[in-house]
C-alpha cells in the first residue's frame, strides 16, 4: 500500500466533507497550500478530477463521489482501529460528531453537556443541529438524535431522553378575547404561532384522543423557526402555541400560560441516539451512549 496515497486521500475526505480547501486545513491542522497540493498530487496520480472548484464551493465530481463512497467504510476502520488503541488505556477519546435536532439539544443534550465533558476531556464533541432527518454515515458522522417516531429501522438506537408531551397554551390576556377551544377543529378561528422547519415546511399541529388522529394546518401571524421564541411570544400574546411541555412548563406554573386541548396531547417517545451496527463501536461513541442513555 502507498501510505501517500493512504494520506491524500484522507485530506480528499476532509475537503469534501467541509466543501472547502481552507475549512479541511483548519481541520487537520495544515496549511491551505499542503491540502491543495496533496489533492492535486493525488489528481495526478490517479489521472482524474476528484473534486470541481469554483470561487465559491468545492464538491466532489462524479468520480471523486464514488471513490469516497468507496472510502469512507475503510477511513471509518481506520478511525475506530485509532480510537481502540487509545481506548486500551481506559481512557475514551478523539472525535465524536453528532447531527442533532434543535430541540434534542436543548432538552435533552445541553443540561448535561458540561458534565459529559468533565466525565471525559480527551472527548472532542461536536453537534451539527440540523432539523431534518441525516444519514449520518452519508453526512460523516458517527451517530444521529431524533425522536423515536423518525427512526429507520436498520439503525440501533438507544433512548436517552424522557418521553415528551406537546402543550398547545396562550397568554390570559389572549383568552380574554378569544374562547379557549375545546376540540382541534375549533383552532381555525385562532391566531395560532406556527413553526417552520429549516426544511422550508410547516408544521401541521398533530392530536390524537380516543384513536382519533386529527392534523391541522393552523394559521396565524407569526412563523418562527426556534421553539423558544414561540413559546416568549405565546407569553406576550400573539396567539396560540404548540411546544413541547418543558419549554412552557415554568410560564403554566406561575400563571403567564393556560394550557388548552390537553386531552388531545398523549405521551410519546421522546429522543434516540441513533448509528449504524458495526463490528465494533468507536469508544468515544460508547462512552457518549452509556452516558446519556436512560436507565430502567
């Protein structure tokens, strides 16, 4: 085996997956000119274009995407045979990156980030929130967060967080204009804050009681991406809003919320740490699962 071949095609990887020649050499530590020249250089050797470059993005051709179709598996061994010797000192380290929900980060990630990190410094943890749903070995990472409900079914998933409840809730000085709704039906004639996915899509409100399933496509003046401000701008008034139950659980105990259709608002699963089944499981990954994994 040419080991230079073994290390262009490492920076190979590392250009693609940033979609730049400056965020790969950030990443590995190198010059921009040594990333450019070790592309080049295996450009040459190979007597094909791996990756079209303009001003402004980099990304693989056709035949750079199917030589790192290719090579991730054999990159990813590598990796794991790294993290495996490091683990030999019962100590886990290196890199873990994770794509991560919103939502996941802030109810379920953030309030013990801090000790996962104290638990285990030789960690680097990075979390791309990303809303929609990711191949996580397609989008280079070592595992995924999502609820439950959204899982494919040839990963292994492991929950970690509680189960969740939705809250649909307004302010007392909104109720005292409008009537507070008894059935879901009744939401068409509310200013109703709705959410936006960073897919472009709107969430249509989901209920369920008695085995009815009921989807609404509610209206109203306001359309935000992030459910804390859904959740300040239901306490100031714009309208109805339909958020999960932590994030407005404060504002219904001292009273800046009421909570309405909470008969049409079950438990569900709540969130999963979700990879691909492998012969062997990176150790940082290991050590991130046993850590937030729910007991019981």
């Amino acid at each position: 085996m040419n080991r230079t071949n073994l290390s262009q095609l490492a920076v190979l990887a590392t250009v693609a997956q940033c979609a730049s020649f400056r965020g790969a050499a950030r990443e590995l530590g190198i010059a921009p000119s040594a990333v450019s020249h070790a592309v080049s250089s295996l450009e040459a050797r190979l007597g094909v274009r791996l990756l079209a470059r303009s001003t402004r993005s980099v990304a693989p051709t056709e035949e750079g995407a199917q030589l790192l179709e290719r090579l991730r598996p054999a990159l990813s061994e590598i990796d794991l045979a790294l993290e495996t010797a490091v683990e030999a000192r019962d100590r886990p380290a290196g890199n873990l990156r994770l794509t991560v929900p919103r939502t996941a980060a802030h109810l379920t990630l953030t309030p013990r980030l801090g000790a996962f990190a104290a638990a285990y410094p030789e960690i680097v943890l990075e979390i791309v929130i990303e809303d929609r749903f990711t191949d996580v070995v397609e989008g280079g990472f070592d595992a995924g967060v999502r609820l439950g409900e959204s899982l494919q079914r040839d990963m292994i998933a492991v929950r970690i967080g509680p189960d969740l409840r939705g809250a649909v809730v307004a302010a007392p000085s909104y109720f005292a204009t409008m009537p507070k709704p008894r059935h879901p039906r009744e939401l068409a004639d509310h200013r109703c804050i709705r959410f936006r996915f960073s897919s472009g899509i709107l969430y249509r409100w989901e209920f369920e009681k008695g085995g009815e399933d009921i989807e609404m496509a509610v209206e109203g003046p306001l359309i935000l991406d992030e459910d804390h401000l859904i959740a300040q701008a239901a306490v100031d008034g714009a309208g109805l809003a339909f958020v999960f139950e932590p994030y407005v659980r404060a504002a219904l105990t001292d009273g800046r919320l009421v909570r309405v259709l909470e008969d049409w608002c079950p438990s569900f699963e709540g969130f999963f740490v979700y990879y691909p089944s492998r012969r062997q499981m990176r150790p940082a990954l290991r050590a991130f699962v046993d850590f937030f994994k729910v007991s019981g």
